[in-house]
C-alpha cells in the first residue's frame, strides 16, 4: 500500500440482517493460539478498615474460577456455536489442572494444550468489592518458549492445515507466540486474526487482521488515537507497515473504529447500557470477528456483529462470552429497554448469575398503575440498596381482586414498559398470585423492599429472605402522591395537589 485511497465509509447494516446470518456462524472451525490464563474471582465486601494498617478489610463472601487469555477467546467461540481449537501451555500445577477443567467446562476441548514444566501457570486474581475491582494479584512467568517445546507446537499447528475456518492468535505477550509459531499458524487459513500485544506488529506479517485498542494502536504506530482521525492514521500506518487487509480497532466507551486496504472504513458507536466490567471484552471482539469472517461477512458486518456482543459482554464481571440467542436479542431489540421486560423464569435465571457475579439482586413489587413521583422516589430508593433491581408486577387480573373492576387504568402490558424505561430498574417481570410469597425464593434476592406502610401489615417474604441472610428495607413514603388518589382528582375534575 504506496498511496493513500479515498476514504469509503460504509453504511452500518440493518439489524434483521445480521440476525438471520447469526446462524452461519456454527460450527465454523477456529484455531485459537495464544496465551492460557486461569482468571481468579474473590468476591466480598470491605466493613471496615484494618487497626493494624490504613488498608480495608475484605471479607470473602465468594469465589469463582474461570478461563481466561486465549482460553476466554476460545469459550466465546463455543459459545456461539464455533468449533474452536485450543492450542496453549499451562504449568505442571494444581492451577494448570483446574485451568484444564474450566476449559473443558466451557465447551472447548483441551487436546491442544500442552504442560510447560519451565513455569507455573498464569493466574490473575480480581478482588471484588461488590462489582469493584479493588486489587488484581498476577502469578506468571514470561519467557519465550524453549526450544523443544517451540518445536512441538509448530508441528502441532502444521498438522492442522487445510482443517480450519480462521485462525485467532491471541497474544497477552506470555512467550507462546515466537515468531516461528506465528509463521506456522499465518499458513494456516485464508483468515487469520491477530490480537497483538507490544509495540513490533511486524512480526504479525502474514496475517490478515489486526485487533488492537486504540492504546495498542498509538504504541505501535507513534500516531495518537484518541480522535476518529488519528485511528484512521494509526490503520493506515498499520495496513502499509504490516501488510494487512484490514485493521479493526476497539475504542473503548467510543465504539469500533475499522479500515480495509481499500479505503472503506466505518465507526460503530457503543452499544453497552452501561458498564460494569471491560474484562475480556476484547475476546468478545475477536472470536466474534474470525466466526463472521469465516461464515463469509464483510468486515463492515463482522464489526457490527462483534460490537454488539461486547456491548452484552460489559456489562457482565469479568471475563464472560454470550449466545447466539442473546447476539440476536440485542440487534432485534436495539438495546432498547423492551428488553428488561422478561417473565419469572428469566428474571430467576437472571438473579442466580448476577448473585454468582456477586451482585446484590433487589426485589420489590406491587401494581404500578399510573406511575407517579412517589413510585419513583421508592424504586430509587430500592435500588440503592443494591447492585440491581427487579420489579415484580401484579397482573391485571390480581389488581382487580386486590382494587376493584375499575382497575387497573393501564393493562399490564404498558405497566410493564414503562417501569423498564426507568434507568433504577435492572429487569420487570408479572406475576399473577395475590402476593408474592411464590416470588422471593424464585428470584432468591439479597434484600427485599417495600413500602413503609407494609410495617404493621407483614412483608410476604421477609421470613424466607432473612432466614437465607438477605435483610428487608422499608422505604418512605411521598406524602400526596398515590394512583388511587390521582384518579379521585381526575374524575372529580380537580388540579394538581
């Protein structure tokens, strides 16, 4: 690449379009090499600071274990239906093994991974408070490969020619990707992406596709990044300087900027609601581009897709991959809040991952018909609480027993919506009893709220909630502002309180 070409930019595709070509993408086979990382959850909390020192006391209240580095890339392509291959080290140690077993319980086969006897395995403990890191304790040894062993997984990668979709070499600069083996694995398929670490991407030539962060990008290239124009410069740098056929790179909270050899390019925007955690949001990225790009999509395509997939990513702790279900649920939806509106089942399985994350669930309930400042004010205040909010909401049928024929005002299905469009409320969902007591053991939550004027009546739910240690809140109440007294002013042609 001598000159520079004009610019393309290319149109984002229409969501339904991706959606009926996420199918595609299974069983698409994918070599993943690179670096193996058993990524260490300790969950808790911090009551108090320590007497011996100014440092918080954290209290263990979980612990979890997870594939992390390449091994995470791999699981995102299992879990979208890929085929993956997994080629990696891991120590002659109790945490080699246990890495080995979540790599298997992840769906992906462990056959390719080697034992490397001159280093333990790679851990990275994330200490959290609630779903803030606090501290990340590393355990590695970084060396390049020795010999022997360098030998080995280059005829490892030989044997697999002509047998792969794509090829994703990840690259956390541990020391498993040596030149030769990134020779070795560039000869590999048509496609062949890398996610690069350090600053000489040279020594990626061969490959097709890069995907560095835009700090990545600025490293290798001495271009800043932080504008839309200085990652068109950093690409095109990269395109001439690797030999490249297309460059993606991922901006953080700014979206997915991409270019091509030929000039098109675009800028996908963020799709996430918010987020909670970055953590392997880049083998999101990555496992989702070398599926598409094995199934055929153009690049514009894959980054749309890949983008979408992040987006659900973040906002889950630590390193996590998605579905194809929940990929077509967020293009469909648009990240809309009609996707916080869910039924019991969905919103149980919901709450046990987020208790599993070590997020505090809420839950509250009640009719919600005519929403008002008054509700308002008590889902804010549930919702502070804790790390999210679900909302149970009665029926139409069960308002009627509970209020009289003439309710409720609003059908349950626009009760539903609007309580979603709230930015306190995490997930809404009916339920048809007359009180809840079915509910709270469903949704298993940390604290259970309702209103103050529940004080003498008895809160449906408190014995099971305080006996499985979660507590019960009782907010306060605005004074004024009730649904039943809003209709009374209505009816009888009355202003505003």
């Amino acid at each position: 690449m001598t000159a520079r070409r004009p610019r393309h930019p290319v149109a984002a595709p229409e969501p339904v379009q991706l959606v009926e070509r996420i199918a595609s993408l299974h069983g698409r086979r994918v070599l993943v090499a690179g670096d193996l990382i058993l990524d260490r959850y300790l969950r808790g909390e911090v009551p108090r600071i320590s007497p011996e020192a100014p440092v918080p006391v954290f209290h263990v209240r979980g612990e979890e274990e997870r594939p992390g580095g390449a091994a995470n890339v791999a699981a995102n392509v299992a879990s979208l239906g890929g085929a993956p291959l997994l080629i990696g080290l891991r120590g002659a140690d109790a945490a080699g093994r246990r890495l080995l077993r979540c790599i298997t319980e992840s769906g992906v086969p462990a056959d390719g991974v080697r034992v490397d006897r001159s280093r333990p395995t790679i851990e990275k403990t994330r200490v959290l408070a609630r779903h803030q890191q606090m501290l990340r304790v590393d355990r590695e040894e970084a060396h390049p490969l020795p010999p022997l062993l360098e030998r080995r997984i280059v005829g490892q990668l030989a044997a697999l020619r002509g047998k792969l979709d794509a090829v994703i070499l990840s690259d956390y600069a541990k020391g498993l990707l040596t030149r030769k083996v990134v020779e070795a694995a560039c000869a590999l398929a048509a496609e062949v992406i890398v996610d690069p670490k350090g600053r000489d991407f040279a020594r990626y030539r061969g490959a097709q596709g890069l995907t560095p962060n835009a700090g990545e990008a600025e490293a290798a290239t001495g271009i800043a990044t932080a504008s839309l124009e200085g990652c068109r410069g950093a690409a095109t740098a990269l395109l001439r300087d690797v030999g490249l056929d297309w460059v993606v790179i991922t901006r953080g909270a700014r979206g997915i900027y991409w270019r091509t050899r030929h000039g098109d390019e675009g800028d996908a925007p963020t799709r996430a609601r918010g987020v909670f955690d970055v953590t392997g949001a880049g083998d999101t990225v990555i496992a989702v581009l070398a599926l598409a790009r094995a199934a055929g999509f153009a690049l514009g395509d894959a980054v749309e897709l890949a983008n979408a997939a992040a987006g659900l990513v973040v906002e889950r702790l630590g390193a996590a991959s998605v579905t194809p279900a929940e990929l077509a649920g967020a293009l469909t939806h648009g990240f809309s809040t009609a996707t916080k509106v869910m039924t019991l089942s969905a919103a149980a399985e919901l709450s046990r991952q987020l208790a599993a994350q070590g997020r505090r669930v809420v839950l509250t309930n009640g009719c919600f018909d005519l929403l008002h400042a008054g509700h308002v004010q008590s889902l804010e205040h549930a919702r502070s609480q804790g790390d999210a909010l679900f909302v149970a909401v009665n029926d139409d049928a069960s308002v009627r027993r509970a209020k009289g024929a003439a309710r409720p005002v609003q059908s349950l299905e626009p009760r539903l919506r609007t309580l979603a469009a709230l930015a306190c409320v995490d997930a809404v969902f009916p339920f048809g009893e007359d009180t809840p007591a079915r509910v709270v053991p469903r949704i298993a939550p940390a604290v259970l709220v309702k209103g103050e004027d529940w004080r003498d009546k008895g809160v449906v739910g408190r014995d099971w909630v305080e006996a499985h240690g979660g507590r019960v809140v009782l907010a306060p109440i605005v004074p004024g502002h009730s649904t039943s007294a809003i209709i009374e002013r209505i009816r009888s042609g009355g202003g505003a309180p």
